[in-house]
C-alpha cells in the first residue's frame, strides 16, 4: 500500500510569505502528527491530529498552524516566515492515537531566504 | 516532561564489527520506546518498538534493542555492520497510559567504515 505522501518534496519562499505543506497518511491511518528536523535541535513536535481534531500540540508560535480533513489528509501552514523557520517537515502518520509507532514520510525541505 | 538522551552524536565502526547506539530517557511512568532510522534525503523509519513484555526486542535489518528500566536505558545492538547500515538513528519515547506525544533524541550518526 502507498506510503505517507508529502507534497511539495521541496519548497523556497522569501521571509514574510506563508507557505502550505500537506501530508496524505496511509491509507486508513487517521492519526497525523508534524515535526520540524533542523540540525541544531533535532526533531520538535509541531501538533498531532486525530479524527480533524487537534489532540496536542508543540512548543511553537502561533504562526505554524495545521488542520485535518475527513479523509484524513493533513495540511500544515506557516505564517509571516522567517529564515529560522528554513528546515526538514516531517509529516507521520498512525493507525490509531496511543503512539505504538509512526510511519514517516520523505519530509517536505522548506528554505526562507 | 519526558525527555530522551542520546549519548553519542557520531560512532563509526569498522564494517562486520558489532555496534550499540546508547539511549537513556528519563521517566518515572511506564513508557513506550522505539528506535527510528534516517537515510539521507529521507523520512524516518522504524526500526523496533518496546510496548511491553519481553525487555529484549527484534527489529528489522538484524538490529535489536534491550529495555532496561532499572537503568531508563534502551539501547540499540546489531552483531555485524554493513555499509548500508551508515544513516542517522533516532531514539524516541513516549508515555503509556493515556495520549502522550513522541519525543525524539537529537540522534546518533553511524558511519560503517569499510
């Protein structure tokens, strides 16, 4: 079966524009989580959602926002964007909630210049 | 808060040599814990998963992880490297009972050296 699909592979924006990522999870898969991969601090949690509903979210400014949708598709938004936010977006999905182990995709390479 | 150490940033090894990636995580609940794999230009994989039950867990590509509780260890093993092995491996937990998210180790690059 089809992996997790991440769209675009690759992305450059300028500082100040918002940029749109999104995440098709396994196929009956219905939990979707974010994480930010930078090489100084790793991999942070951004927010997971469950059934189009936000069930936790990371230490991040109100700029990074997500939503799911009902088929479980994911989309992750980032706001007014500064060259801080230049990173690897990883996009994880689960069958259920309860973390008993994710299935990532490639990631989404974003740089802000 | 949950957190989880990875001791070495970098370990190279000698190809056919056996090599253990350290993972401590600091914890007073019940936990679960996994081990993911990064190749470059990649996503994570995983690689195993402790749950519950038996501390010593079997992964995919011979890799083998030891819970040890009495420690907060869990530790990555594999007997003999190969080449495809170099990737970046990641140490994560999470807490059992209830919803908890997964926090990651800042990893640990094993180059195989030939």
């Amino acid at each position: 079966k089809a992996g997790v699909t991440q769209t675009p592979r690759y992305l450059i924006k300028t500082r100040g524009q918002q940029v749109t990522l999104s995440c098709s999870p396994i196929s009956g898969h219905r939990s979707v989580s974010w994480y930010q991969q930078t090489p100084g601090q790793g991999l942070q949690f951004l927010f997971e959602y469950f059934s189009e509903t936000q069930r936790n979210k990371g230490n991040f400014p109100g700029r990074f926002s997500g939503r799911q949708f009902s088929n479980s598709r994911s989309e992750m938004n980032v706001s007014t964007l500064e060259l801080g936010d230049s990173a690897l977006y990883l996009c994880a999905s689960s069958l259920e909630l309860g973390n008993y182990g994710y299935t990532f995709g490639s990631g989404t390479r974003l740089t802000v210049v | 808060a949950q957190s989880v150490t990875q001791l070495d940033s970098q370990v190279p090894v000698f190809e056919e040599a056996p090599v253990e990636l350290r993972c401590n995580y600091s914890s007073s609940v019940s936990v679960y814990l996994f081990w993911y794999v990064q190749y470059p230009n990649q996503g994570l994989q995983l690689l195993l998963k402790y749950l519950s039950g038996s501390t010593l867990v079997k992964g995919i590509n011979g890799f083998e992880a030891e819970f040890n509780k009495s420690q907060t260890s869990f530790h990555l093993r594999k007997p003999s490297v190969h080449i495809s092995d170099t990737a970046e491996y990641f140490c994560a937990v999470s807490y059992s009972g209830g919803y908890q998210k997964v926090t990651f180790g800042i990893g640990t690059k094993l180059q195989v050296i030939p």
